[in-house]
C-alpha cells in the first residue's frame, strides 16, 4: 500500500479533537461505542476501526486518502485532493 487513509488524522480533523483524543479506545467511548473483541487482536481492531468509519460517514465525513508513502518516506497528503477510489453510483431521479 502506498497510500491509505490514517483513520486517527480523519478522526481528530472531522470532530475536532486534539491528537491525544485519537486513541482507538477513547474514539470509542467519544462515540457512544465500546469495543468489540481483545485489545490488541489486529482482527478486532480493524472491526472496530471499521465501526469507527462507518459511524463517521454516517455522520458526512467524507474520508479521503491522507498519508502516502513517497521515496521510503511517510508524507502527509492534503485534504484538498480528489477524493479517492470509484466514483459514487449513479443515482437516477425518478419524476412524480
């Protein structure tokens, strides 16, 4: 992977929180959640940062990619950009 969305940075930018408020347990608790599974278990923290997106596109985040990898070094990518990946299905209109 050479790029990815750090679900921490996303978190701290959308609701405002300061960096040591991005720590899986305390996203959590913040959200009204409690975690699922061992702590430390990488499947039962990647089913809880998954609970953590959901929640956080429900609520309109819209996340995009912010760190990259570049010439072995870790950069931080601007929330500027195209979002990433497909694009949103087409949706059509119906006429009443």
């Amino acid at each position: 992977a050479k790029k990815w969305i750090n679900i921490r940075k996303s978190y701290g930018n959308f609701y405002k929180v300061p960096r040591n408020q991005t720590k899986l347990t305390t996203m959590l608790e913040n959200l009204g959640m409690n975690y699922d599974g061992r702590p430390h278990s990488g499947l039962d923290d990647s089913k809880n940062i998954a609970r953590i997106a959901i929640r956080m596109l429900q609520d309109g985040c819209e996340l995009r990619v912010n760190e990259r990898m570049h010439a072995g070094q870790l950069m931080t990518v601007s929330s500027l950009g195209p979002l990433e990946g497909a694009p949103a299905p087409f949706m059509p209109r119906y006429r009443n």
